[in-house]
C-alpha cells in the first residue's frame, strides 16, 4: 500500500462499547443519587445481618428449649418448658405429657385444665388434635358420654387434616357400640369410611361396618301369633 492510500484509507468502526462513555454515565449517576444508592445498600445489609442474627438466635433458643424438655420429667418441670418455651413444638409435648403425668396420679380434673388449655392457647400447634383427643377419651373414661360424643366430633371437624381425625371417628363409634347404639355407630363408620378412606383407622374399622350393616338389616324374629280361639258356635 502506498503512502498515499494509507492516509486516505477509512477507519474501521469498532462494535465494542466506548469505555469512557460508560464510566461518565456511572459518575452521573453516582453524583446525583449517590445517597440514595448508600442508603439502599445500607439498608440491604442490615436485613441480611438481622436475618442471619435471627436465624442463630432461634435455633440456639430452639436448642434450649428441646434440652430443658428432654429432662424433664416432673409436672413442675413440664409447667416450666411451658412457661419458658411455649413458642416452641416441644411446648405442645409438654403439655401432652403433663396431662399424662397428672393423669396417672389421679388429678384428672389437672389434667383436663392443662389438655384445655393447650387446645385453647394453641388451637393450630400439631398436637392441639391429640389434647382434644386425649380430652375425649377422659370424658368417655368418667362416664360422660354426651362430652365425649362431642369432643370426639369436634377432632373431625376442626383437625380433618390431621391424622387424629379418622382414629376419633373409630373410638366415637366404638363408644356407641359399647352403649349398645348400633345405628349410630354404622352411622359414624360409614362417615369415617366415605372422608378418610385410605386412613390406617378406617381400614381397622371396616370389618365393623359390614358386621353392622348385617345385624341392623336382619329381621327381628317375633313369636308368631297364638291361634284364635275356636268359636262357640263352631
């Protein structure tokens, strides 16, 4: 190439981006928002920080609380997990097995309170559908039929999701069946079996349905009539 096309050749334009461009339009932005931009940046880390703080916080309280529970083991030591961790899962245990422990020495209206109370403090912890169980089956324990009934109903009503659901259908019916109520207890089986099919209760249950269905449906045999009396006339 000679010397005079080398000063008349074209530039070639280049796809890359100007460099300087973009470092001025950063400097733009950054003088007239650069406030903004800290404080956002700030604010970014300090979530991140209070997140992270609270994360080991819960779970060393967490700790504490399965710790405290584990050693329990007196109704006094129950009441304290209670009292000291009853934002935690374990609280429902204690509250469980306090009732248990007043339960076997014989203060079964303690043990109703603390069950009661757990349900009422607590109606969406886990073990909420197992104190209105346990509540039940006391009731049916003392001879309040009607309670238990009830108690028992409110288990599939308001815990249907839980697995203490269908088992408080099965122990309703097997209370009317020991009061001899056989209707009532095909009645209740027959709802066991049409919502919780597939449950490990109703597939115990379901024998009873059948024998019930047979019993109920079976004529009940009347001695026939005496023979009229023979006319005088005759």
């Amino acid at each position: 190439m000679t010397s005079r096309n080398r000063e008349t050749a074209v530039p070639v334009v280049s796809d890359e981006p100007v460099l300087e461009y973009e470092i001025g339009a950063f400097e733009l932005l950054w003088a007239k928002h650069r406030g903004a931009i800290v404080a956002a940046v700030a604010g970014a880390l300090l979530i991140a920080i209070g997140v992270f703080a609270y994360f080991i916080i819960s779970n060393a309280n967490r700790r504490t609380a399965e710790a405290a529970f584990s050693s329990a083991e007196t109704a006094r030591e129950y009441r304290d997990v209670i009292a000291k961790h009853g934002g935690f899962v374990v609280a429902g245990e204690a509250y469980l097995l306090l009732a248990e422990k007043l339960r076997s020495d014989g203060k079964m209206e303690e043990a109703d309170a603390a069950l009661e109370e757990f349900v009422e403090k607590k109606p969406e912890h886990p073990f909420a559908p197992l104190a209105l169980l346990a509540l039940a089956n006391n009731a049916a324990a003392a001879g309040d039929f009607d309670a238990a009934y009830s108690r028992y109903q409110s288990v599939a009503d308001r815990y249907s999701k839980s697995f203490a659901a269908p088992v408080a259908l099965g122990n309703k019916a097997e209370l009317y069946l020991a009061n001899g109520k056989r209707e009532e207890a095909l009645t209740t089986l027959q709802v066991q079996q049409r919502i919780f099919p597939k449950a490990i209760a109703t597939e115990i249950m379901a024998p009873q349905i059948e024998t019930l269905e047979t019993l109920i449906g079976k004529p009940v045999e009347t001695p026939a009539p005496p023979a009229p009396a023979p006319s005088p006339n005759s």
